[in-house]
C-alpha cells in the first residue's frame, strides 16, 4: 500500500540526514527543513492517490518517490548553505543522483505500461521542488536573481489563482523534459563552482531564457484554449472565485489597517486586533446604494493600495534609517536604495528587485479592486446575516475599547485605524513644505560668506585631511562587542603618543541614520542640518561657504577621494569648491570591488598619499577622502596588505575569493553586528596606519564618522552620535581646541561633549582663525 510505501520512505529520509549530519554535519534546523518538506511530499501524495482512487504507488511512482525524497535531503543541505556552512560539494553530490533518476521514471513507467497523468504531475512536481532548491543554493555565490528559474514553476500555478484560463490542461511536450534536465544539470555545476563564476552565470542565464521560451509557450497555448476552458469549468470557478475573495479581500484589508509600520512592533499579536474601519465600512457597504457602493468599492481600494504602499515604505525606512518614510523629502532614496542593492550584489539583483516591485505592485492594483469586489459582493448577497457579522464586530470593538482590552501590552484589541496615520502622513508633508522656507532664510544668513582676516591662520602651511569613515557611529564604541575596536583605538592613541602626535576626541550628533552618507558630508562643510534630500538640494543651489571653499581662498589646494562615487561629481567642483576630485577609477586600482566599496580603504589612502601628499613641490593640500569599505552590507570585507604588495591592487583578487561573501553573512541575521565590527575595524586600522606612515610633521587629520550604521546593528531607537578626533604633530592645533572639553586620544568617553555636527564648521573656522564669533540662532538650524 501506498502509506507503507511513504513511512519506509520518510525512513528512509530520516538515514540518509544522520548520515548527512555525520558527513556535513547537520544542524536541527535542517533535520526539521528535511523532514518537513519530506511529510508534505508524503501527504501531497496521498491526497492525489485519494482523488483519483488509487491506494498503490505504481514501479515508476516509487523512483520518483525517491528522487522526491532525495530532493527533501537535499533542501536540507541547502538550509545549511544558507546558514553561512560550505556544504556546497555535498549538494551537487546529492543533487546529481536525483536528477539522473529522472530519466529512469519515465522509461519504468513505459516499460511496466504504468503511464499515468498522476505519475506524470508528480514527476513533474518534484522536478520543480529540485530546481527551486538548487537555484536557493546557487543564489549565494552567483545572485539572488537566479529565483527566478526556481519560482518559475509555482510563478505560473499561482497565475492559475486569479487567471481562470491558466488552469486549463497542456499537451504533452517532450521539449519541456529537454529544458528540465538541463536546468537541472546546470543548476548543480553551478552549485559545485567548477567553472569559472563568467561560465557559470552566462550559463545560467541560457537557462533561465529556456525555461522563459517554455513557460511563455504553455502560457500562450493555454491562452489559445482559454474559451474551452471557461464553457467547462464556469460553474466551479464562479464558487472558487468567490471564496478566493472573501479570503483574499479580508487578509488584504485586514493586514493593511492592522500592520505595524515599524518592524520592531511587527509580531503575532499585533495582527490579533479588530480596525474600527472594518467595522464603519461594513456597515456603509451595506446600507448605501448600489452607486454609492460603487464610488465607495472605489475609495476603499485606492485608500488601501495608497496606505499598503505608505507602510511598506516605511518599514523599509525603520528598517534602515530608524524613521518614517517622508513621501515629500525621501523620494530621491528609492534611487539611491536601488544604486546600493547593484553596488552591494551585483546589476542582476537591482534588476530583479525592480521586477519583484513592479509586479508585486501590478498584483496587488489587480488583485485588491477583484478581490474587495468579491467580498462585496458575498457580503451584500445575505444582508441578514452580513449585518449580524458587523453588529457583532462592532460590538465587540466598542467593549474592547471601554475595558481597554488588550492581546499583549501597549497592543490594544480595539484599533484606532488608519485616519491618524494618514493624517500624520499628511502633517508630516506639510511640516517639510513649511520646513523649506525656513531653511531658506537660514541660507541667506552666513557670516562666514567673506573671508576674514586672519581666516585658517592657525593652520598655515599644514596639510589637512577630513577622513569620513563610514557607518563609523556611537554603537563601534559601545557594548561588548565593540571591545576590540576599543582596543584597537586606546593602543593605537598610545603609539601615536609615542611618535610625537596628539589626539582628541569628542562627539557629533549627524543628521543622517542608517545611510544617506552625504546629507552628514554636506552638514559638516556647509555648517547647516542637512537632513533630508531636499535640503540638500537647496544648499547645493546656493553658494553657502563651505569648509573647502574657506580653505582654498586662503591659499590651500583642496582636493575629494570618492572611491565608490559613479560618474561625473559637479557639485563638488560647483559647490563645495574642490580643486581636484579622485573617482576610484582615478587612483590606479586594478582590483575587484568588495560588494558596495570600489577600493579598499588603505589603498584609497595610500593613492591619495602618493598623489598628494608626498607630490613634489606641492602646496599644502586640504583633502575630504570617503572611506566606504565600512558601508553595508559589510561584507565582503580586504584586509590589511603589506604596502610594499599593494601594487596596482591586484592583489586583492586573492583577498575577495577567500572573503566571506554578503550573502552568507546576510544569511543569519545575528552575524550581522559583528560583520560590521569587522568592518569598522579594518578602516580605522587603514586609517591608523595611513598616519602613522605620514612622516610630515605639517599634517592634520580629522576622522569622523557620517552616520550610525542601521537599526540590524543599532537598534531601533539609538542616538545619531558619532565619533570625531583631531589628530596633529603640532601641539598648537590641539591647543587651539582645548576649550572644547574633547578627550584626549582616539576614543572619546562616553561623556565627552555632543555637538550637532552643524556647528562644526563654524566653531572649526573660529578655533583656527580671527573670525568673529557665529551668531547663536545660525546654528544647528
């Protein structure tokens, strides 16, 4: 019988992953994918063996039974995969046997006379289950746009959900075996990475154009029979269609006006709770007209789709910047968001981000206005009992809300709606609209728009260099696992000390979280709250003093290092006055980028040292140099090379082979902070040498960071502190800023003063010129 045959198999799945754990040593977190998915292939089978009134699995039906089973074993291996574990080899050793077994199915089937269309969908189901698993086990080393060979399968049967015409039947085709198995062995050379990674991808995108050629095939057929397939199944569509849309028009509306907006606050209870919308709409759909009805369908569905899009946006603000989304002055971060997904994981996967958002925007435009119809529509069918339905949610809304009953605490059962989180959308807007006037009248006040005299005295003939560390924030100096970048700067303060520099330390509160690294670069040189893109926008329009321009009127020549910056950069000649600007591709490196950062951070600062600093005859520069290998996703991460090997960067092909990729460090999200510690701890050490290699005694060097990294390592709720130090041979600049109350050395205490960072061009200016004092109401604007 058919049960005996599935418990010897789970049996026998059950051996083969103790035999795993013994070889690749699996964790329970795979056991439990494993024989998961193992009881859903037996339970599947069951049920198909029910509706067509079999109770034996046939010769053919019992190997791919254990291809399926096999597959089962090898989703297991792929969890450990994911997990961060090379168990790569064994899932193309697995993998390849399951896939050579699908050709003798097919012959047993035909050899015993057993050929069936059951036989037929099983075989084929779990050739999808396989190439899906191994398309999640390749997407670490190649991109996560190989998913979209894996989803193609269950991509096409969810069609058939909302396209009644997609569920018709298709002819036999024997090209579709043709493109499976080579899918299938494509797929598990990509999983071993024996050929190249150029080989392996242009071979992966032959195969996802194959399974486009044959998916778009079967769509096309289907679609040419789609009149014979709605005059049969009407009837039951009309019932199944129905039911779809109570189902889908309840969760769609309910997960809309119940979903926190925040991540933080997203959990199981928060979805146990009952809208006050709901209920208000309920009882206007049913007693309205049927035109009133219609407009109100209409508004329902707009407003849902517009609050479905303002929550998402903002749990993906939260997520990174630990703020709402601003829909007037954040627009220009979609762009940006979208530029670090290609820099951090390759064009593939900025591609596939667009076509995921596209066509889940598509989806929902078509399947909410269908599905609120649907629910309508059942709701109006029996008003009895629809009225009973909403008098008594509404009674239980009104006795929650006196008793103030609450699912978990500060989770209230009865919830207010959306109408206050519209409305404070709608504040918010026009906050940033009355927020641009006032920032405009504090452009047109500068008291440092004409040189002084006496301007930069204190720092003739120095070199100064402002290094941005990025992502460098408060959270590097804090908790345990910041100790070794603690360690890192209290004995690198010590040998500074004892080569006859000085150091200190304070703190900036930056204007930016998370990213948006320029709004911090643009604070600190034009002396403004840079908080948003379109502050930004209106200060590189006027012609605001920035901390370059009052170096290079006073005789410096200034100088930008924007490794990770693509193309053209006209505002920093424009604005911010630079004389020179280094792209990476204008420092000499030749080596591969680690994920968003073009160049590792000790050669940017050891080009910029040998094009600047040690130049011939060169005058004293001022230099603003980015350093970004501390930018999310923190991985892949170069590490510290002789100087006498960097070379033309070469070197560090080496490097990123052995680097620990983004994906596997993305892949459990408890590694995250310490991926980044890493991170910070490599830049600061780049930073640490590139002074201590610097032999001029006329050098300055200021190093800040421009913003905390995001709440996955912060926390949601943490300050927007950074640290800052003043590095100098020459005892009169640090003389000079003693007033300041800043700590001595390269880590400031944790009560050391906090400054917005816009006051520090300002106070910089004073503390090293004549200049005249900033009047009070021109700061931290």
């Amino acid at each position: 019988m058919a049960l005996v045959a599935l418990v010897v198999g789970l049996m026998a799945l059950a051996l083969l992953l103790l035999l795993l754990t013994i070889a690749a040593d699996l964790g329970w977190v795979a056991w439990t994918v494993g024989l998961t998915f193992g009881g859903v292939l037996a339970i599947w089978l069951l049920r198909r063996l029910a509706d067509v009134g079999r109770r034996d699995l046939g010769p053919a039906d019992a190997v791919t039974l254990a291809r399926g089973l096999t597959a089962c074993a090898v989703a297991a291996l792929t969890t450990e995969v994911l997990m961060g574990h090379d168990a790569t080899f064994e899932v193309a050793l697995l993998a390849a046997p399951a896939l050579l077994l699908d050709a003798v199915d097919g012959l047993v089937a035909r050899r015993t006379n057993t050929v069936s269309s059951l036989g037929a969908r099983f075989d084929g189901e779990v050739d999808a289950f396989l190439i899906l698993v191994l398309t999640v086990a390749t997407a670490p080393s190649v991109g996560w746009w190989v998913l979209a060979g894996g989803m193609a399968r269950y991509a096409f049967g969810a069609a058939g959900w909302v396209l009644p015409w997609m569920r018709g039947d298709l002819a036999f085709r024997h090209w579709r075996k043709v493109v499976t198995a080579v899918t299938g062995i494509v797929l598990v050379v990509a999983v071993s990475g024996v050929l190249p990674r150029s080989l392996t991808v242009w071979s992966l995108v032959g195969v996802h154009l194959l399974l486009a050629e044959s998916f778009g095939r079967d769509v096309h057929s289907l679609w040419k029979g789609r009149e014979r397939t709605f005059s049969r199944r009407s009837r039951g569509l009309s019932r199944a269609t129905s039911a779809l849309g109570l189902v889908l028009g309840s969760a769609l509306l309910w997960f809309v006006l119940v979903a926190p907006n925040e991540p933080a606050r997203i959990s199981l209870s928060s979805f146990v709770r009952l809208p006050v919308e709901i209920v208000a709409a309920g009882a206007l759909l049913l007693v309205a007209p049927d035109r009133v009805r219609r407009v109100l369908v209409i508004l329902v569905c707009a407003l849902t789709c517009v609050v479905a899009a303002l929550k998402v946006l903002d749990v993906g603000a939260f997520a990174v910047l630990d703020r709402p989304f601003n829909v007037l002055t954040d627009r220009g971060l979609l762009g940006s968001g979208l530029a670090f997904v290609r820099d951090s994981f390759g064009s593939w996967a900025a591609v596939v981000l667009v076509v995921v958002v596209i066509v889940v925007a598509a989806a929902v435009g078509i399947v909410l206005p269908w599905a609120v119809t649907c629910l309508v529509r059942l709701l109006t069918t029996n008003r009895r009992r629809s009225a009973s339905l909403v008098a008594g949610m509404g009674g239980v809304w009104v006795m929650a809300a006196v008793t103030g009953l609450q699912v978990a605490p500060g989770v209230p059962v009865a919830l207010g709606g959306v109408g206050p989180y519209v409305t404070g959308k709608a504040k918010a807007t026009m906050t940033a609209y009355t927020d641009r006037e006032r920032f405009d009248r504090t452009l047109d006040t500068d008291v440092f728009r004409h040189p002084t005299n006496g301007e930069l005295f204190g720092l003739r003939d120095k070199s100064v260099v402002i290094i941005f560390v990025e992502s460098y924030g408060q959270v590097a100096l804090t908790g345990d696992e910041s100790r070794p970048v603690q360690a890192l700067l209290d004995s690198a303060g010590t040998r500074l000390r004892s080569l006859g520099l000085a150091a200190r330390s304070g703190w900036l509160t930056s204007t930016a979280f998370g990213g948006s690294s320029w709004l911090a670069h643009a604070t600190l040189q034009s002396g403004l709250a840079v908080s948003d893109q379109a502050r930004y926008d209106r200060l590189l329009a006027s012609d605001r003093t920035t901390l370059t321009w009052a170096f290079s009127r006073a005789g410096w020549r200034t100088v930008a290092v924007m490794p990770s910056t693509h193309g053209d950069w006209p505002e920093g000649r424009a604005f911010y006055g630079f004389d020179e600007i280094y792209a990476g591709t204008d420092l000499g490196y030749a080596g591969p980028r680690f994920g968003f950062s073009a160049v590792p951070d000790q050669f940017a600062l050891t080009a910029f040292s040998d094009l600047e600093l040690r130049a011939d005859g060169a005058r004293p520069v001022m230099a603003m140099i980015e350093l970004t290998s501390s930018h999310g996703p923190w991985a892949p991460l170069p590490r510290m090379i002789e100087p006498s090997e960097l070379g033309d960067g070469s070197v560090y092909d080496e490097v990123l082979a052995k680097a620990t990729t983004a994906g596997r460090v993305w892949s459990d999200r408890s590694a995250v902070p310490s991926a980044y510690m890493q991170s910070i701890h490599y830049a600061l050490t780049s930073v640490v040498a590139f002074v201590e290699e610097q032999v001029d005694d006329d050098l300055v060097v200021v190093v800040l960071g421009d913003h905390q990294p995001s709440t996955i390592v912060s926390g949601p709720g943490a300050s927007r502190d950074v640290p800052i130090s003043v590095i100098a041979r020459d005892p009169t600049v640090i003389d000079r800023i003693a007033s300041w109350g800043w700590r001595d050395g390269l880590r400031p205490a944790q009560s050391s003063p906090v400054w917005p960072m816009s006051v520090f061009r300002d106070r910089f200016l004073v503390a090293y010129s004549d200049a005249p004092e900033t009047p009070a109401g021109e700061r931290g604007s």
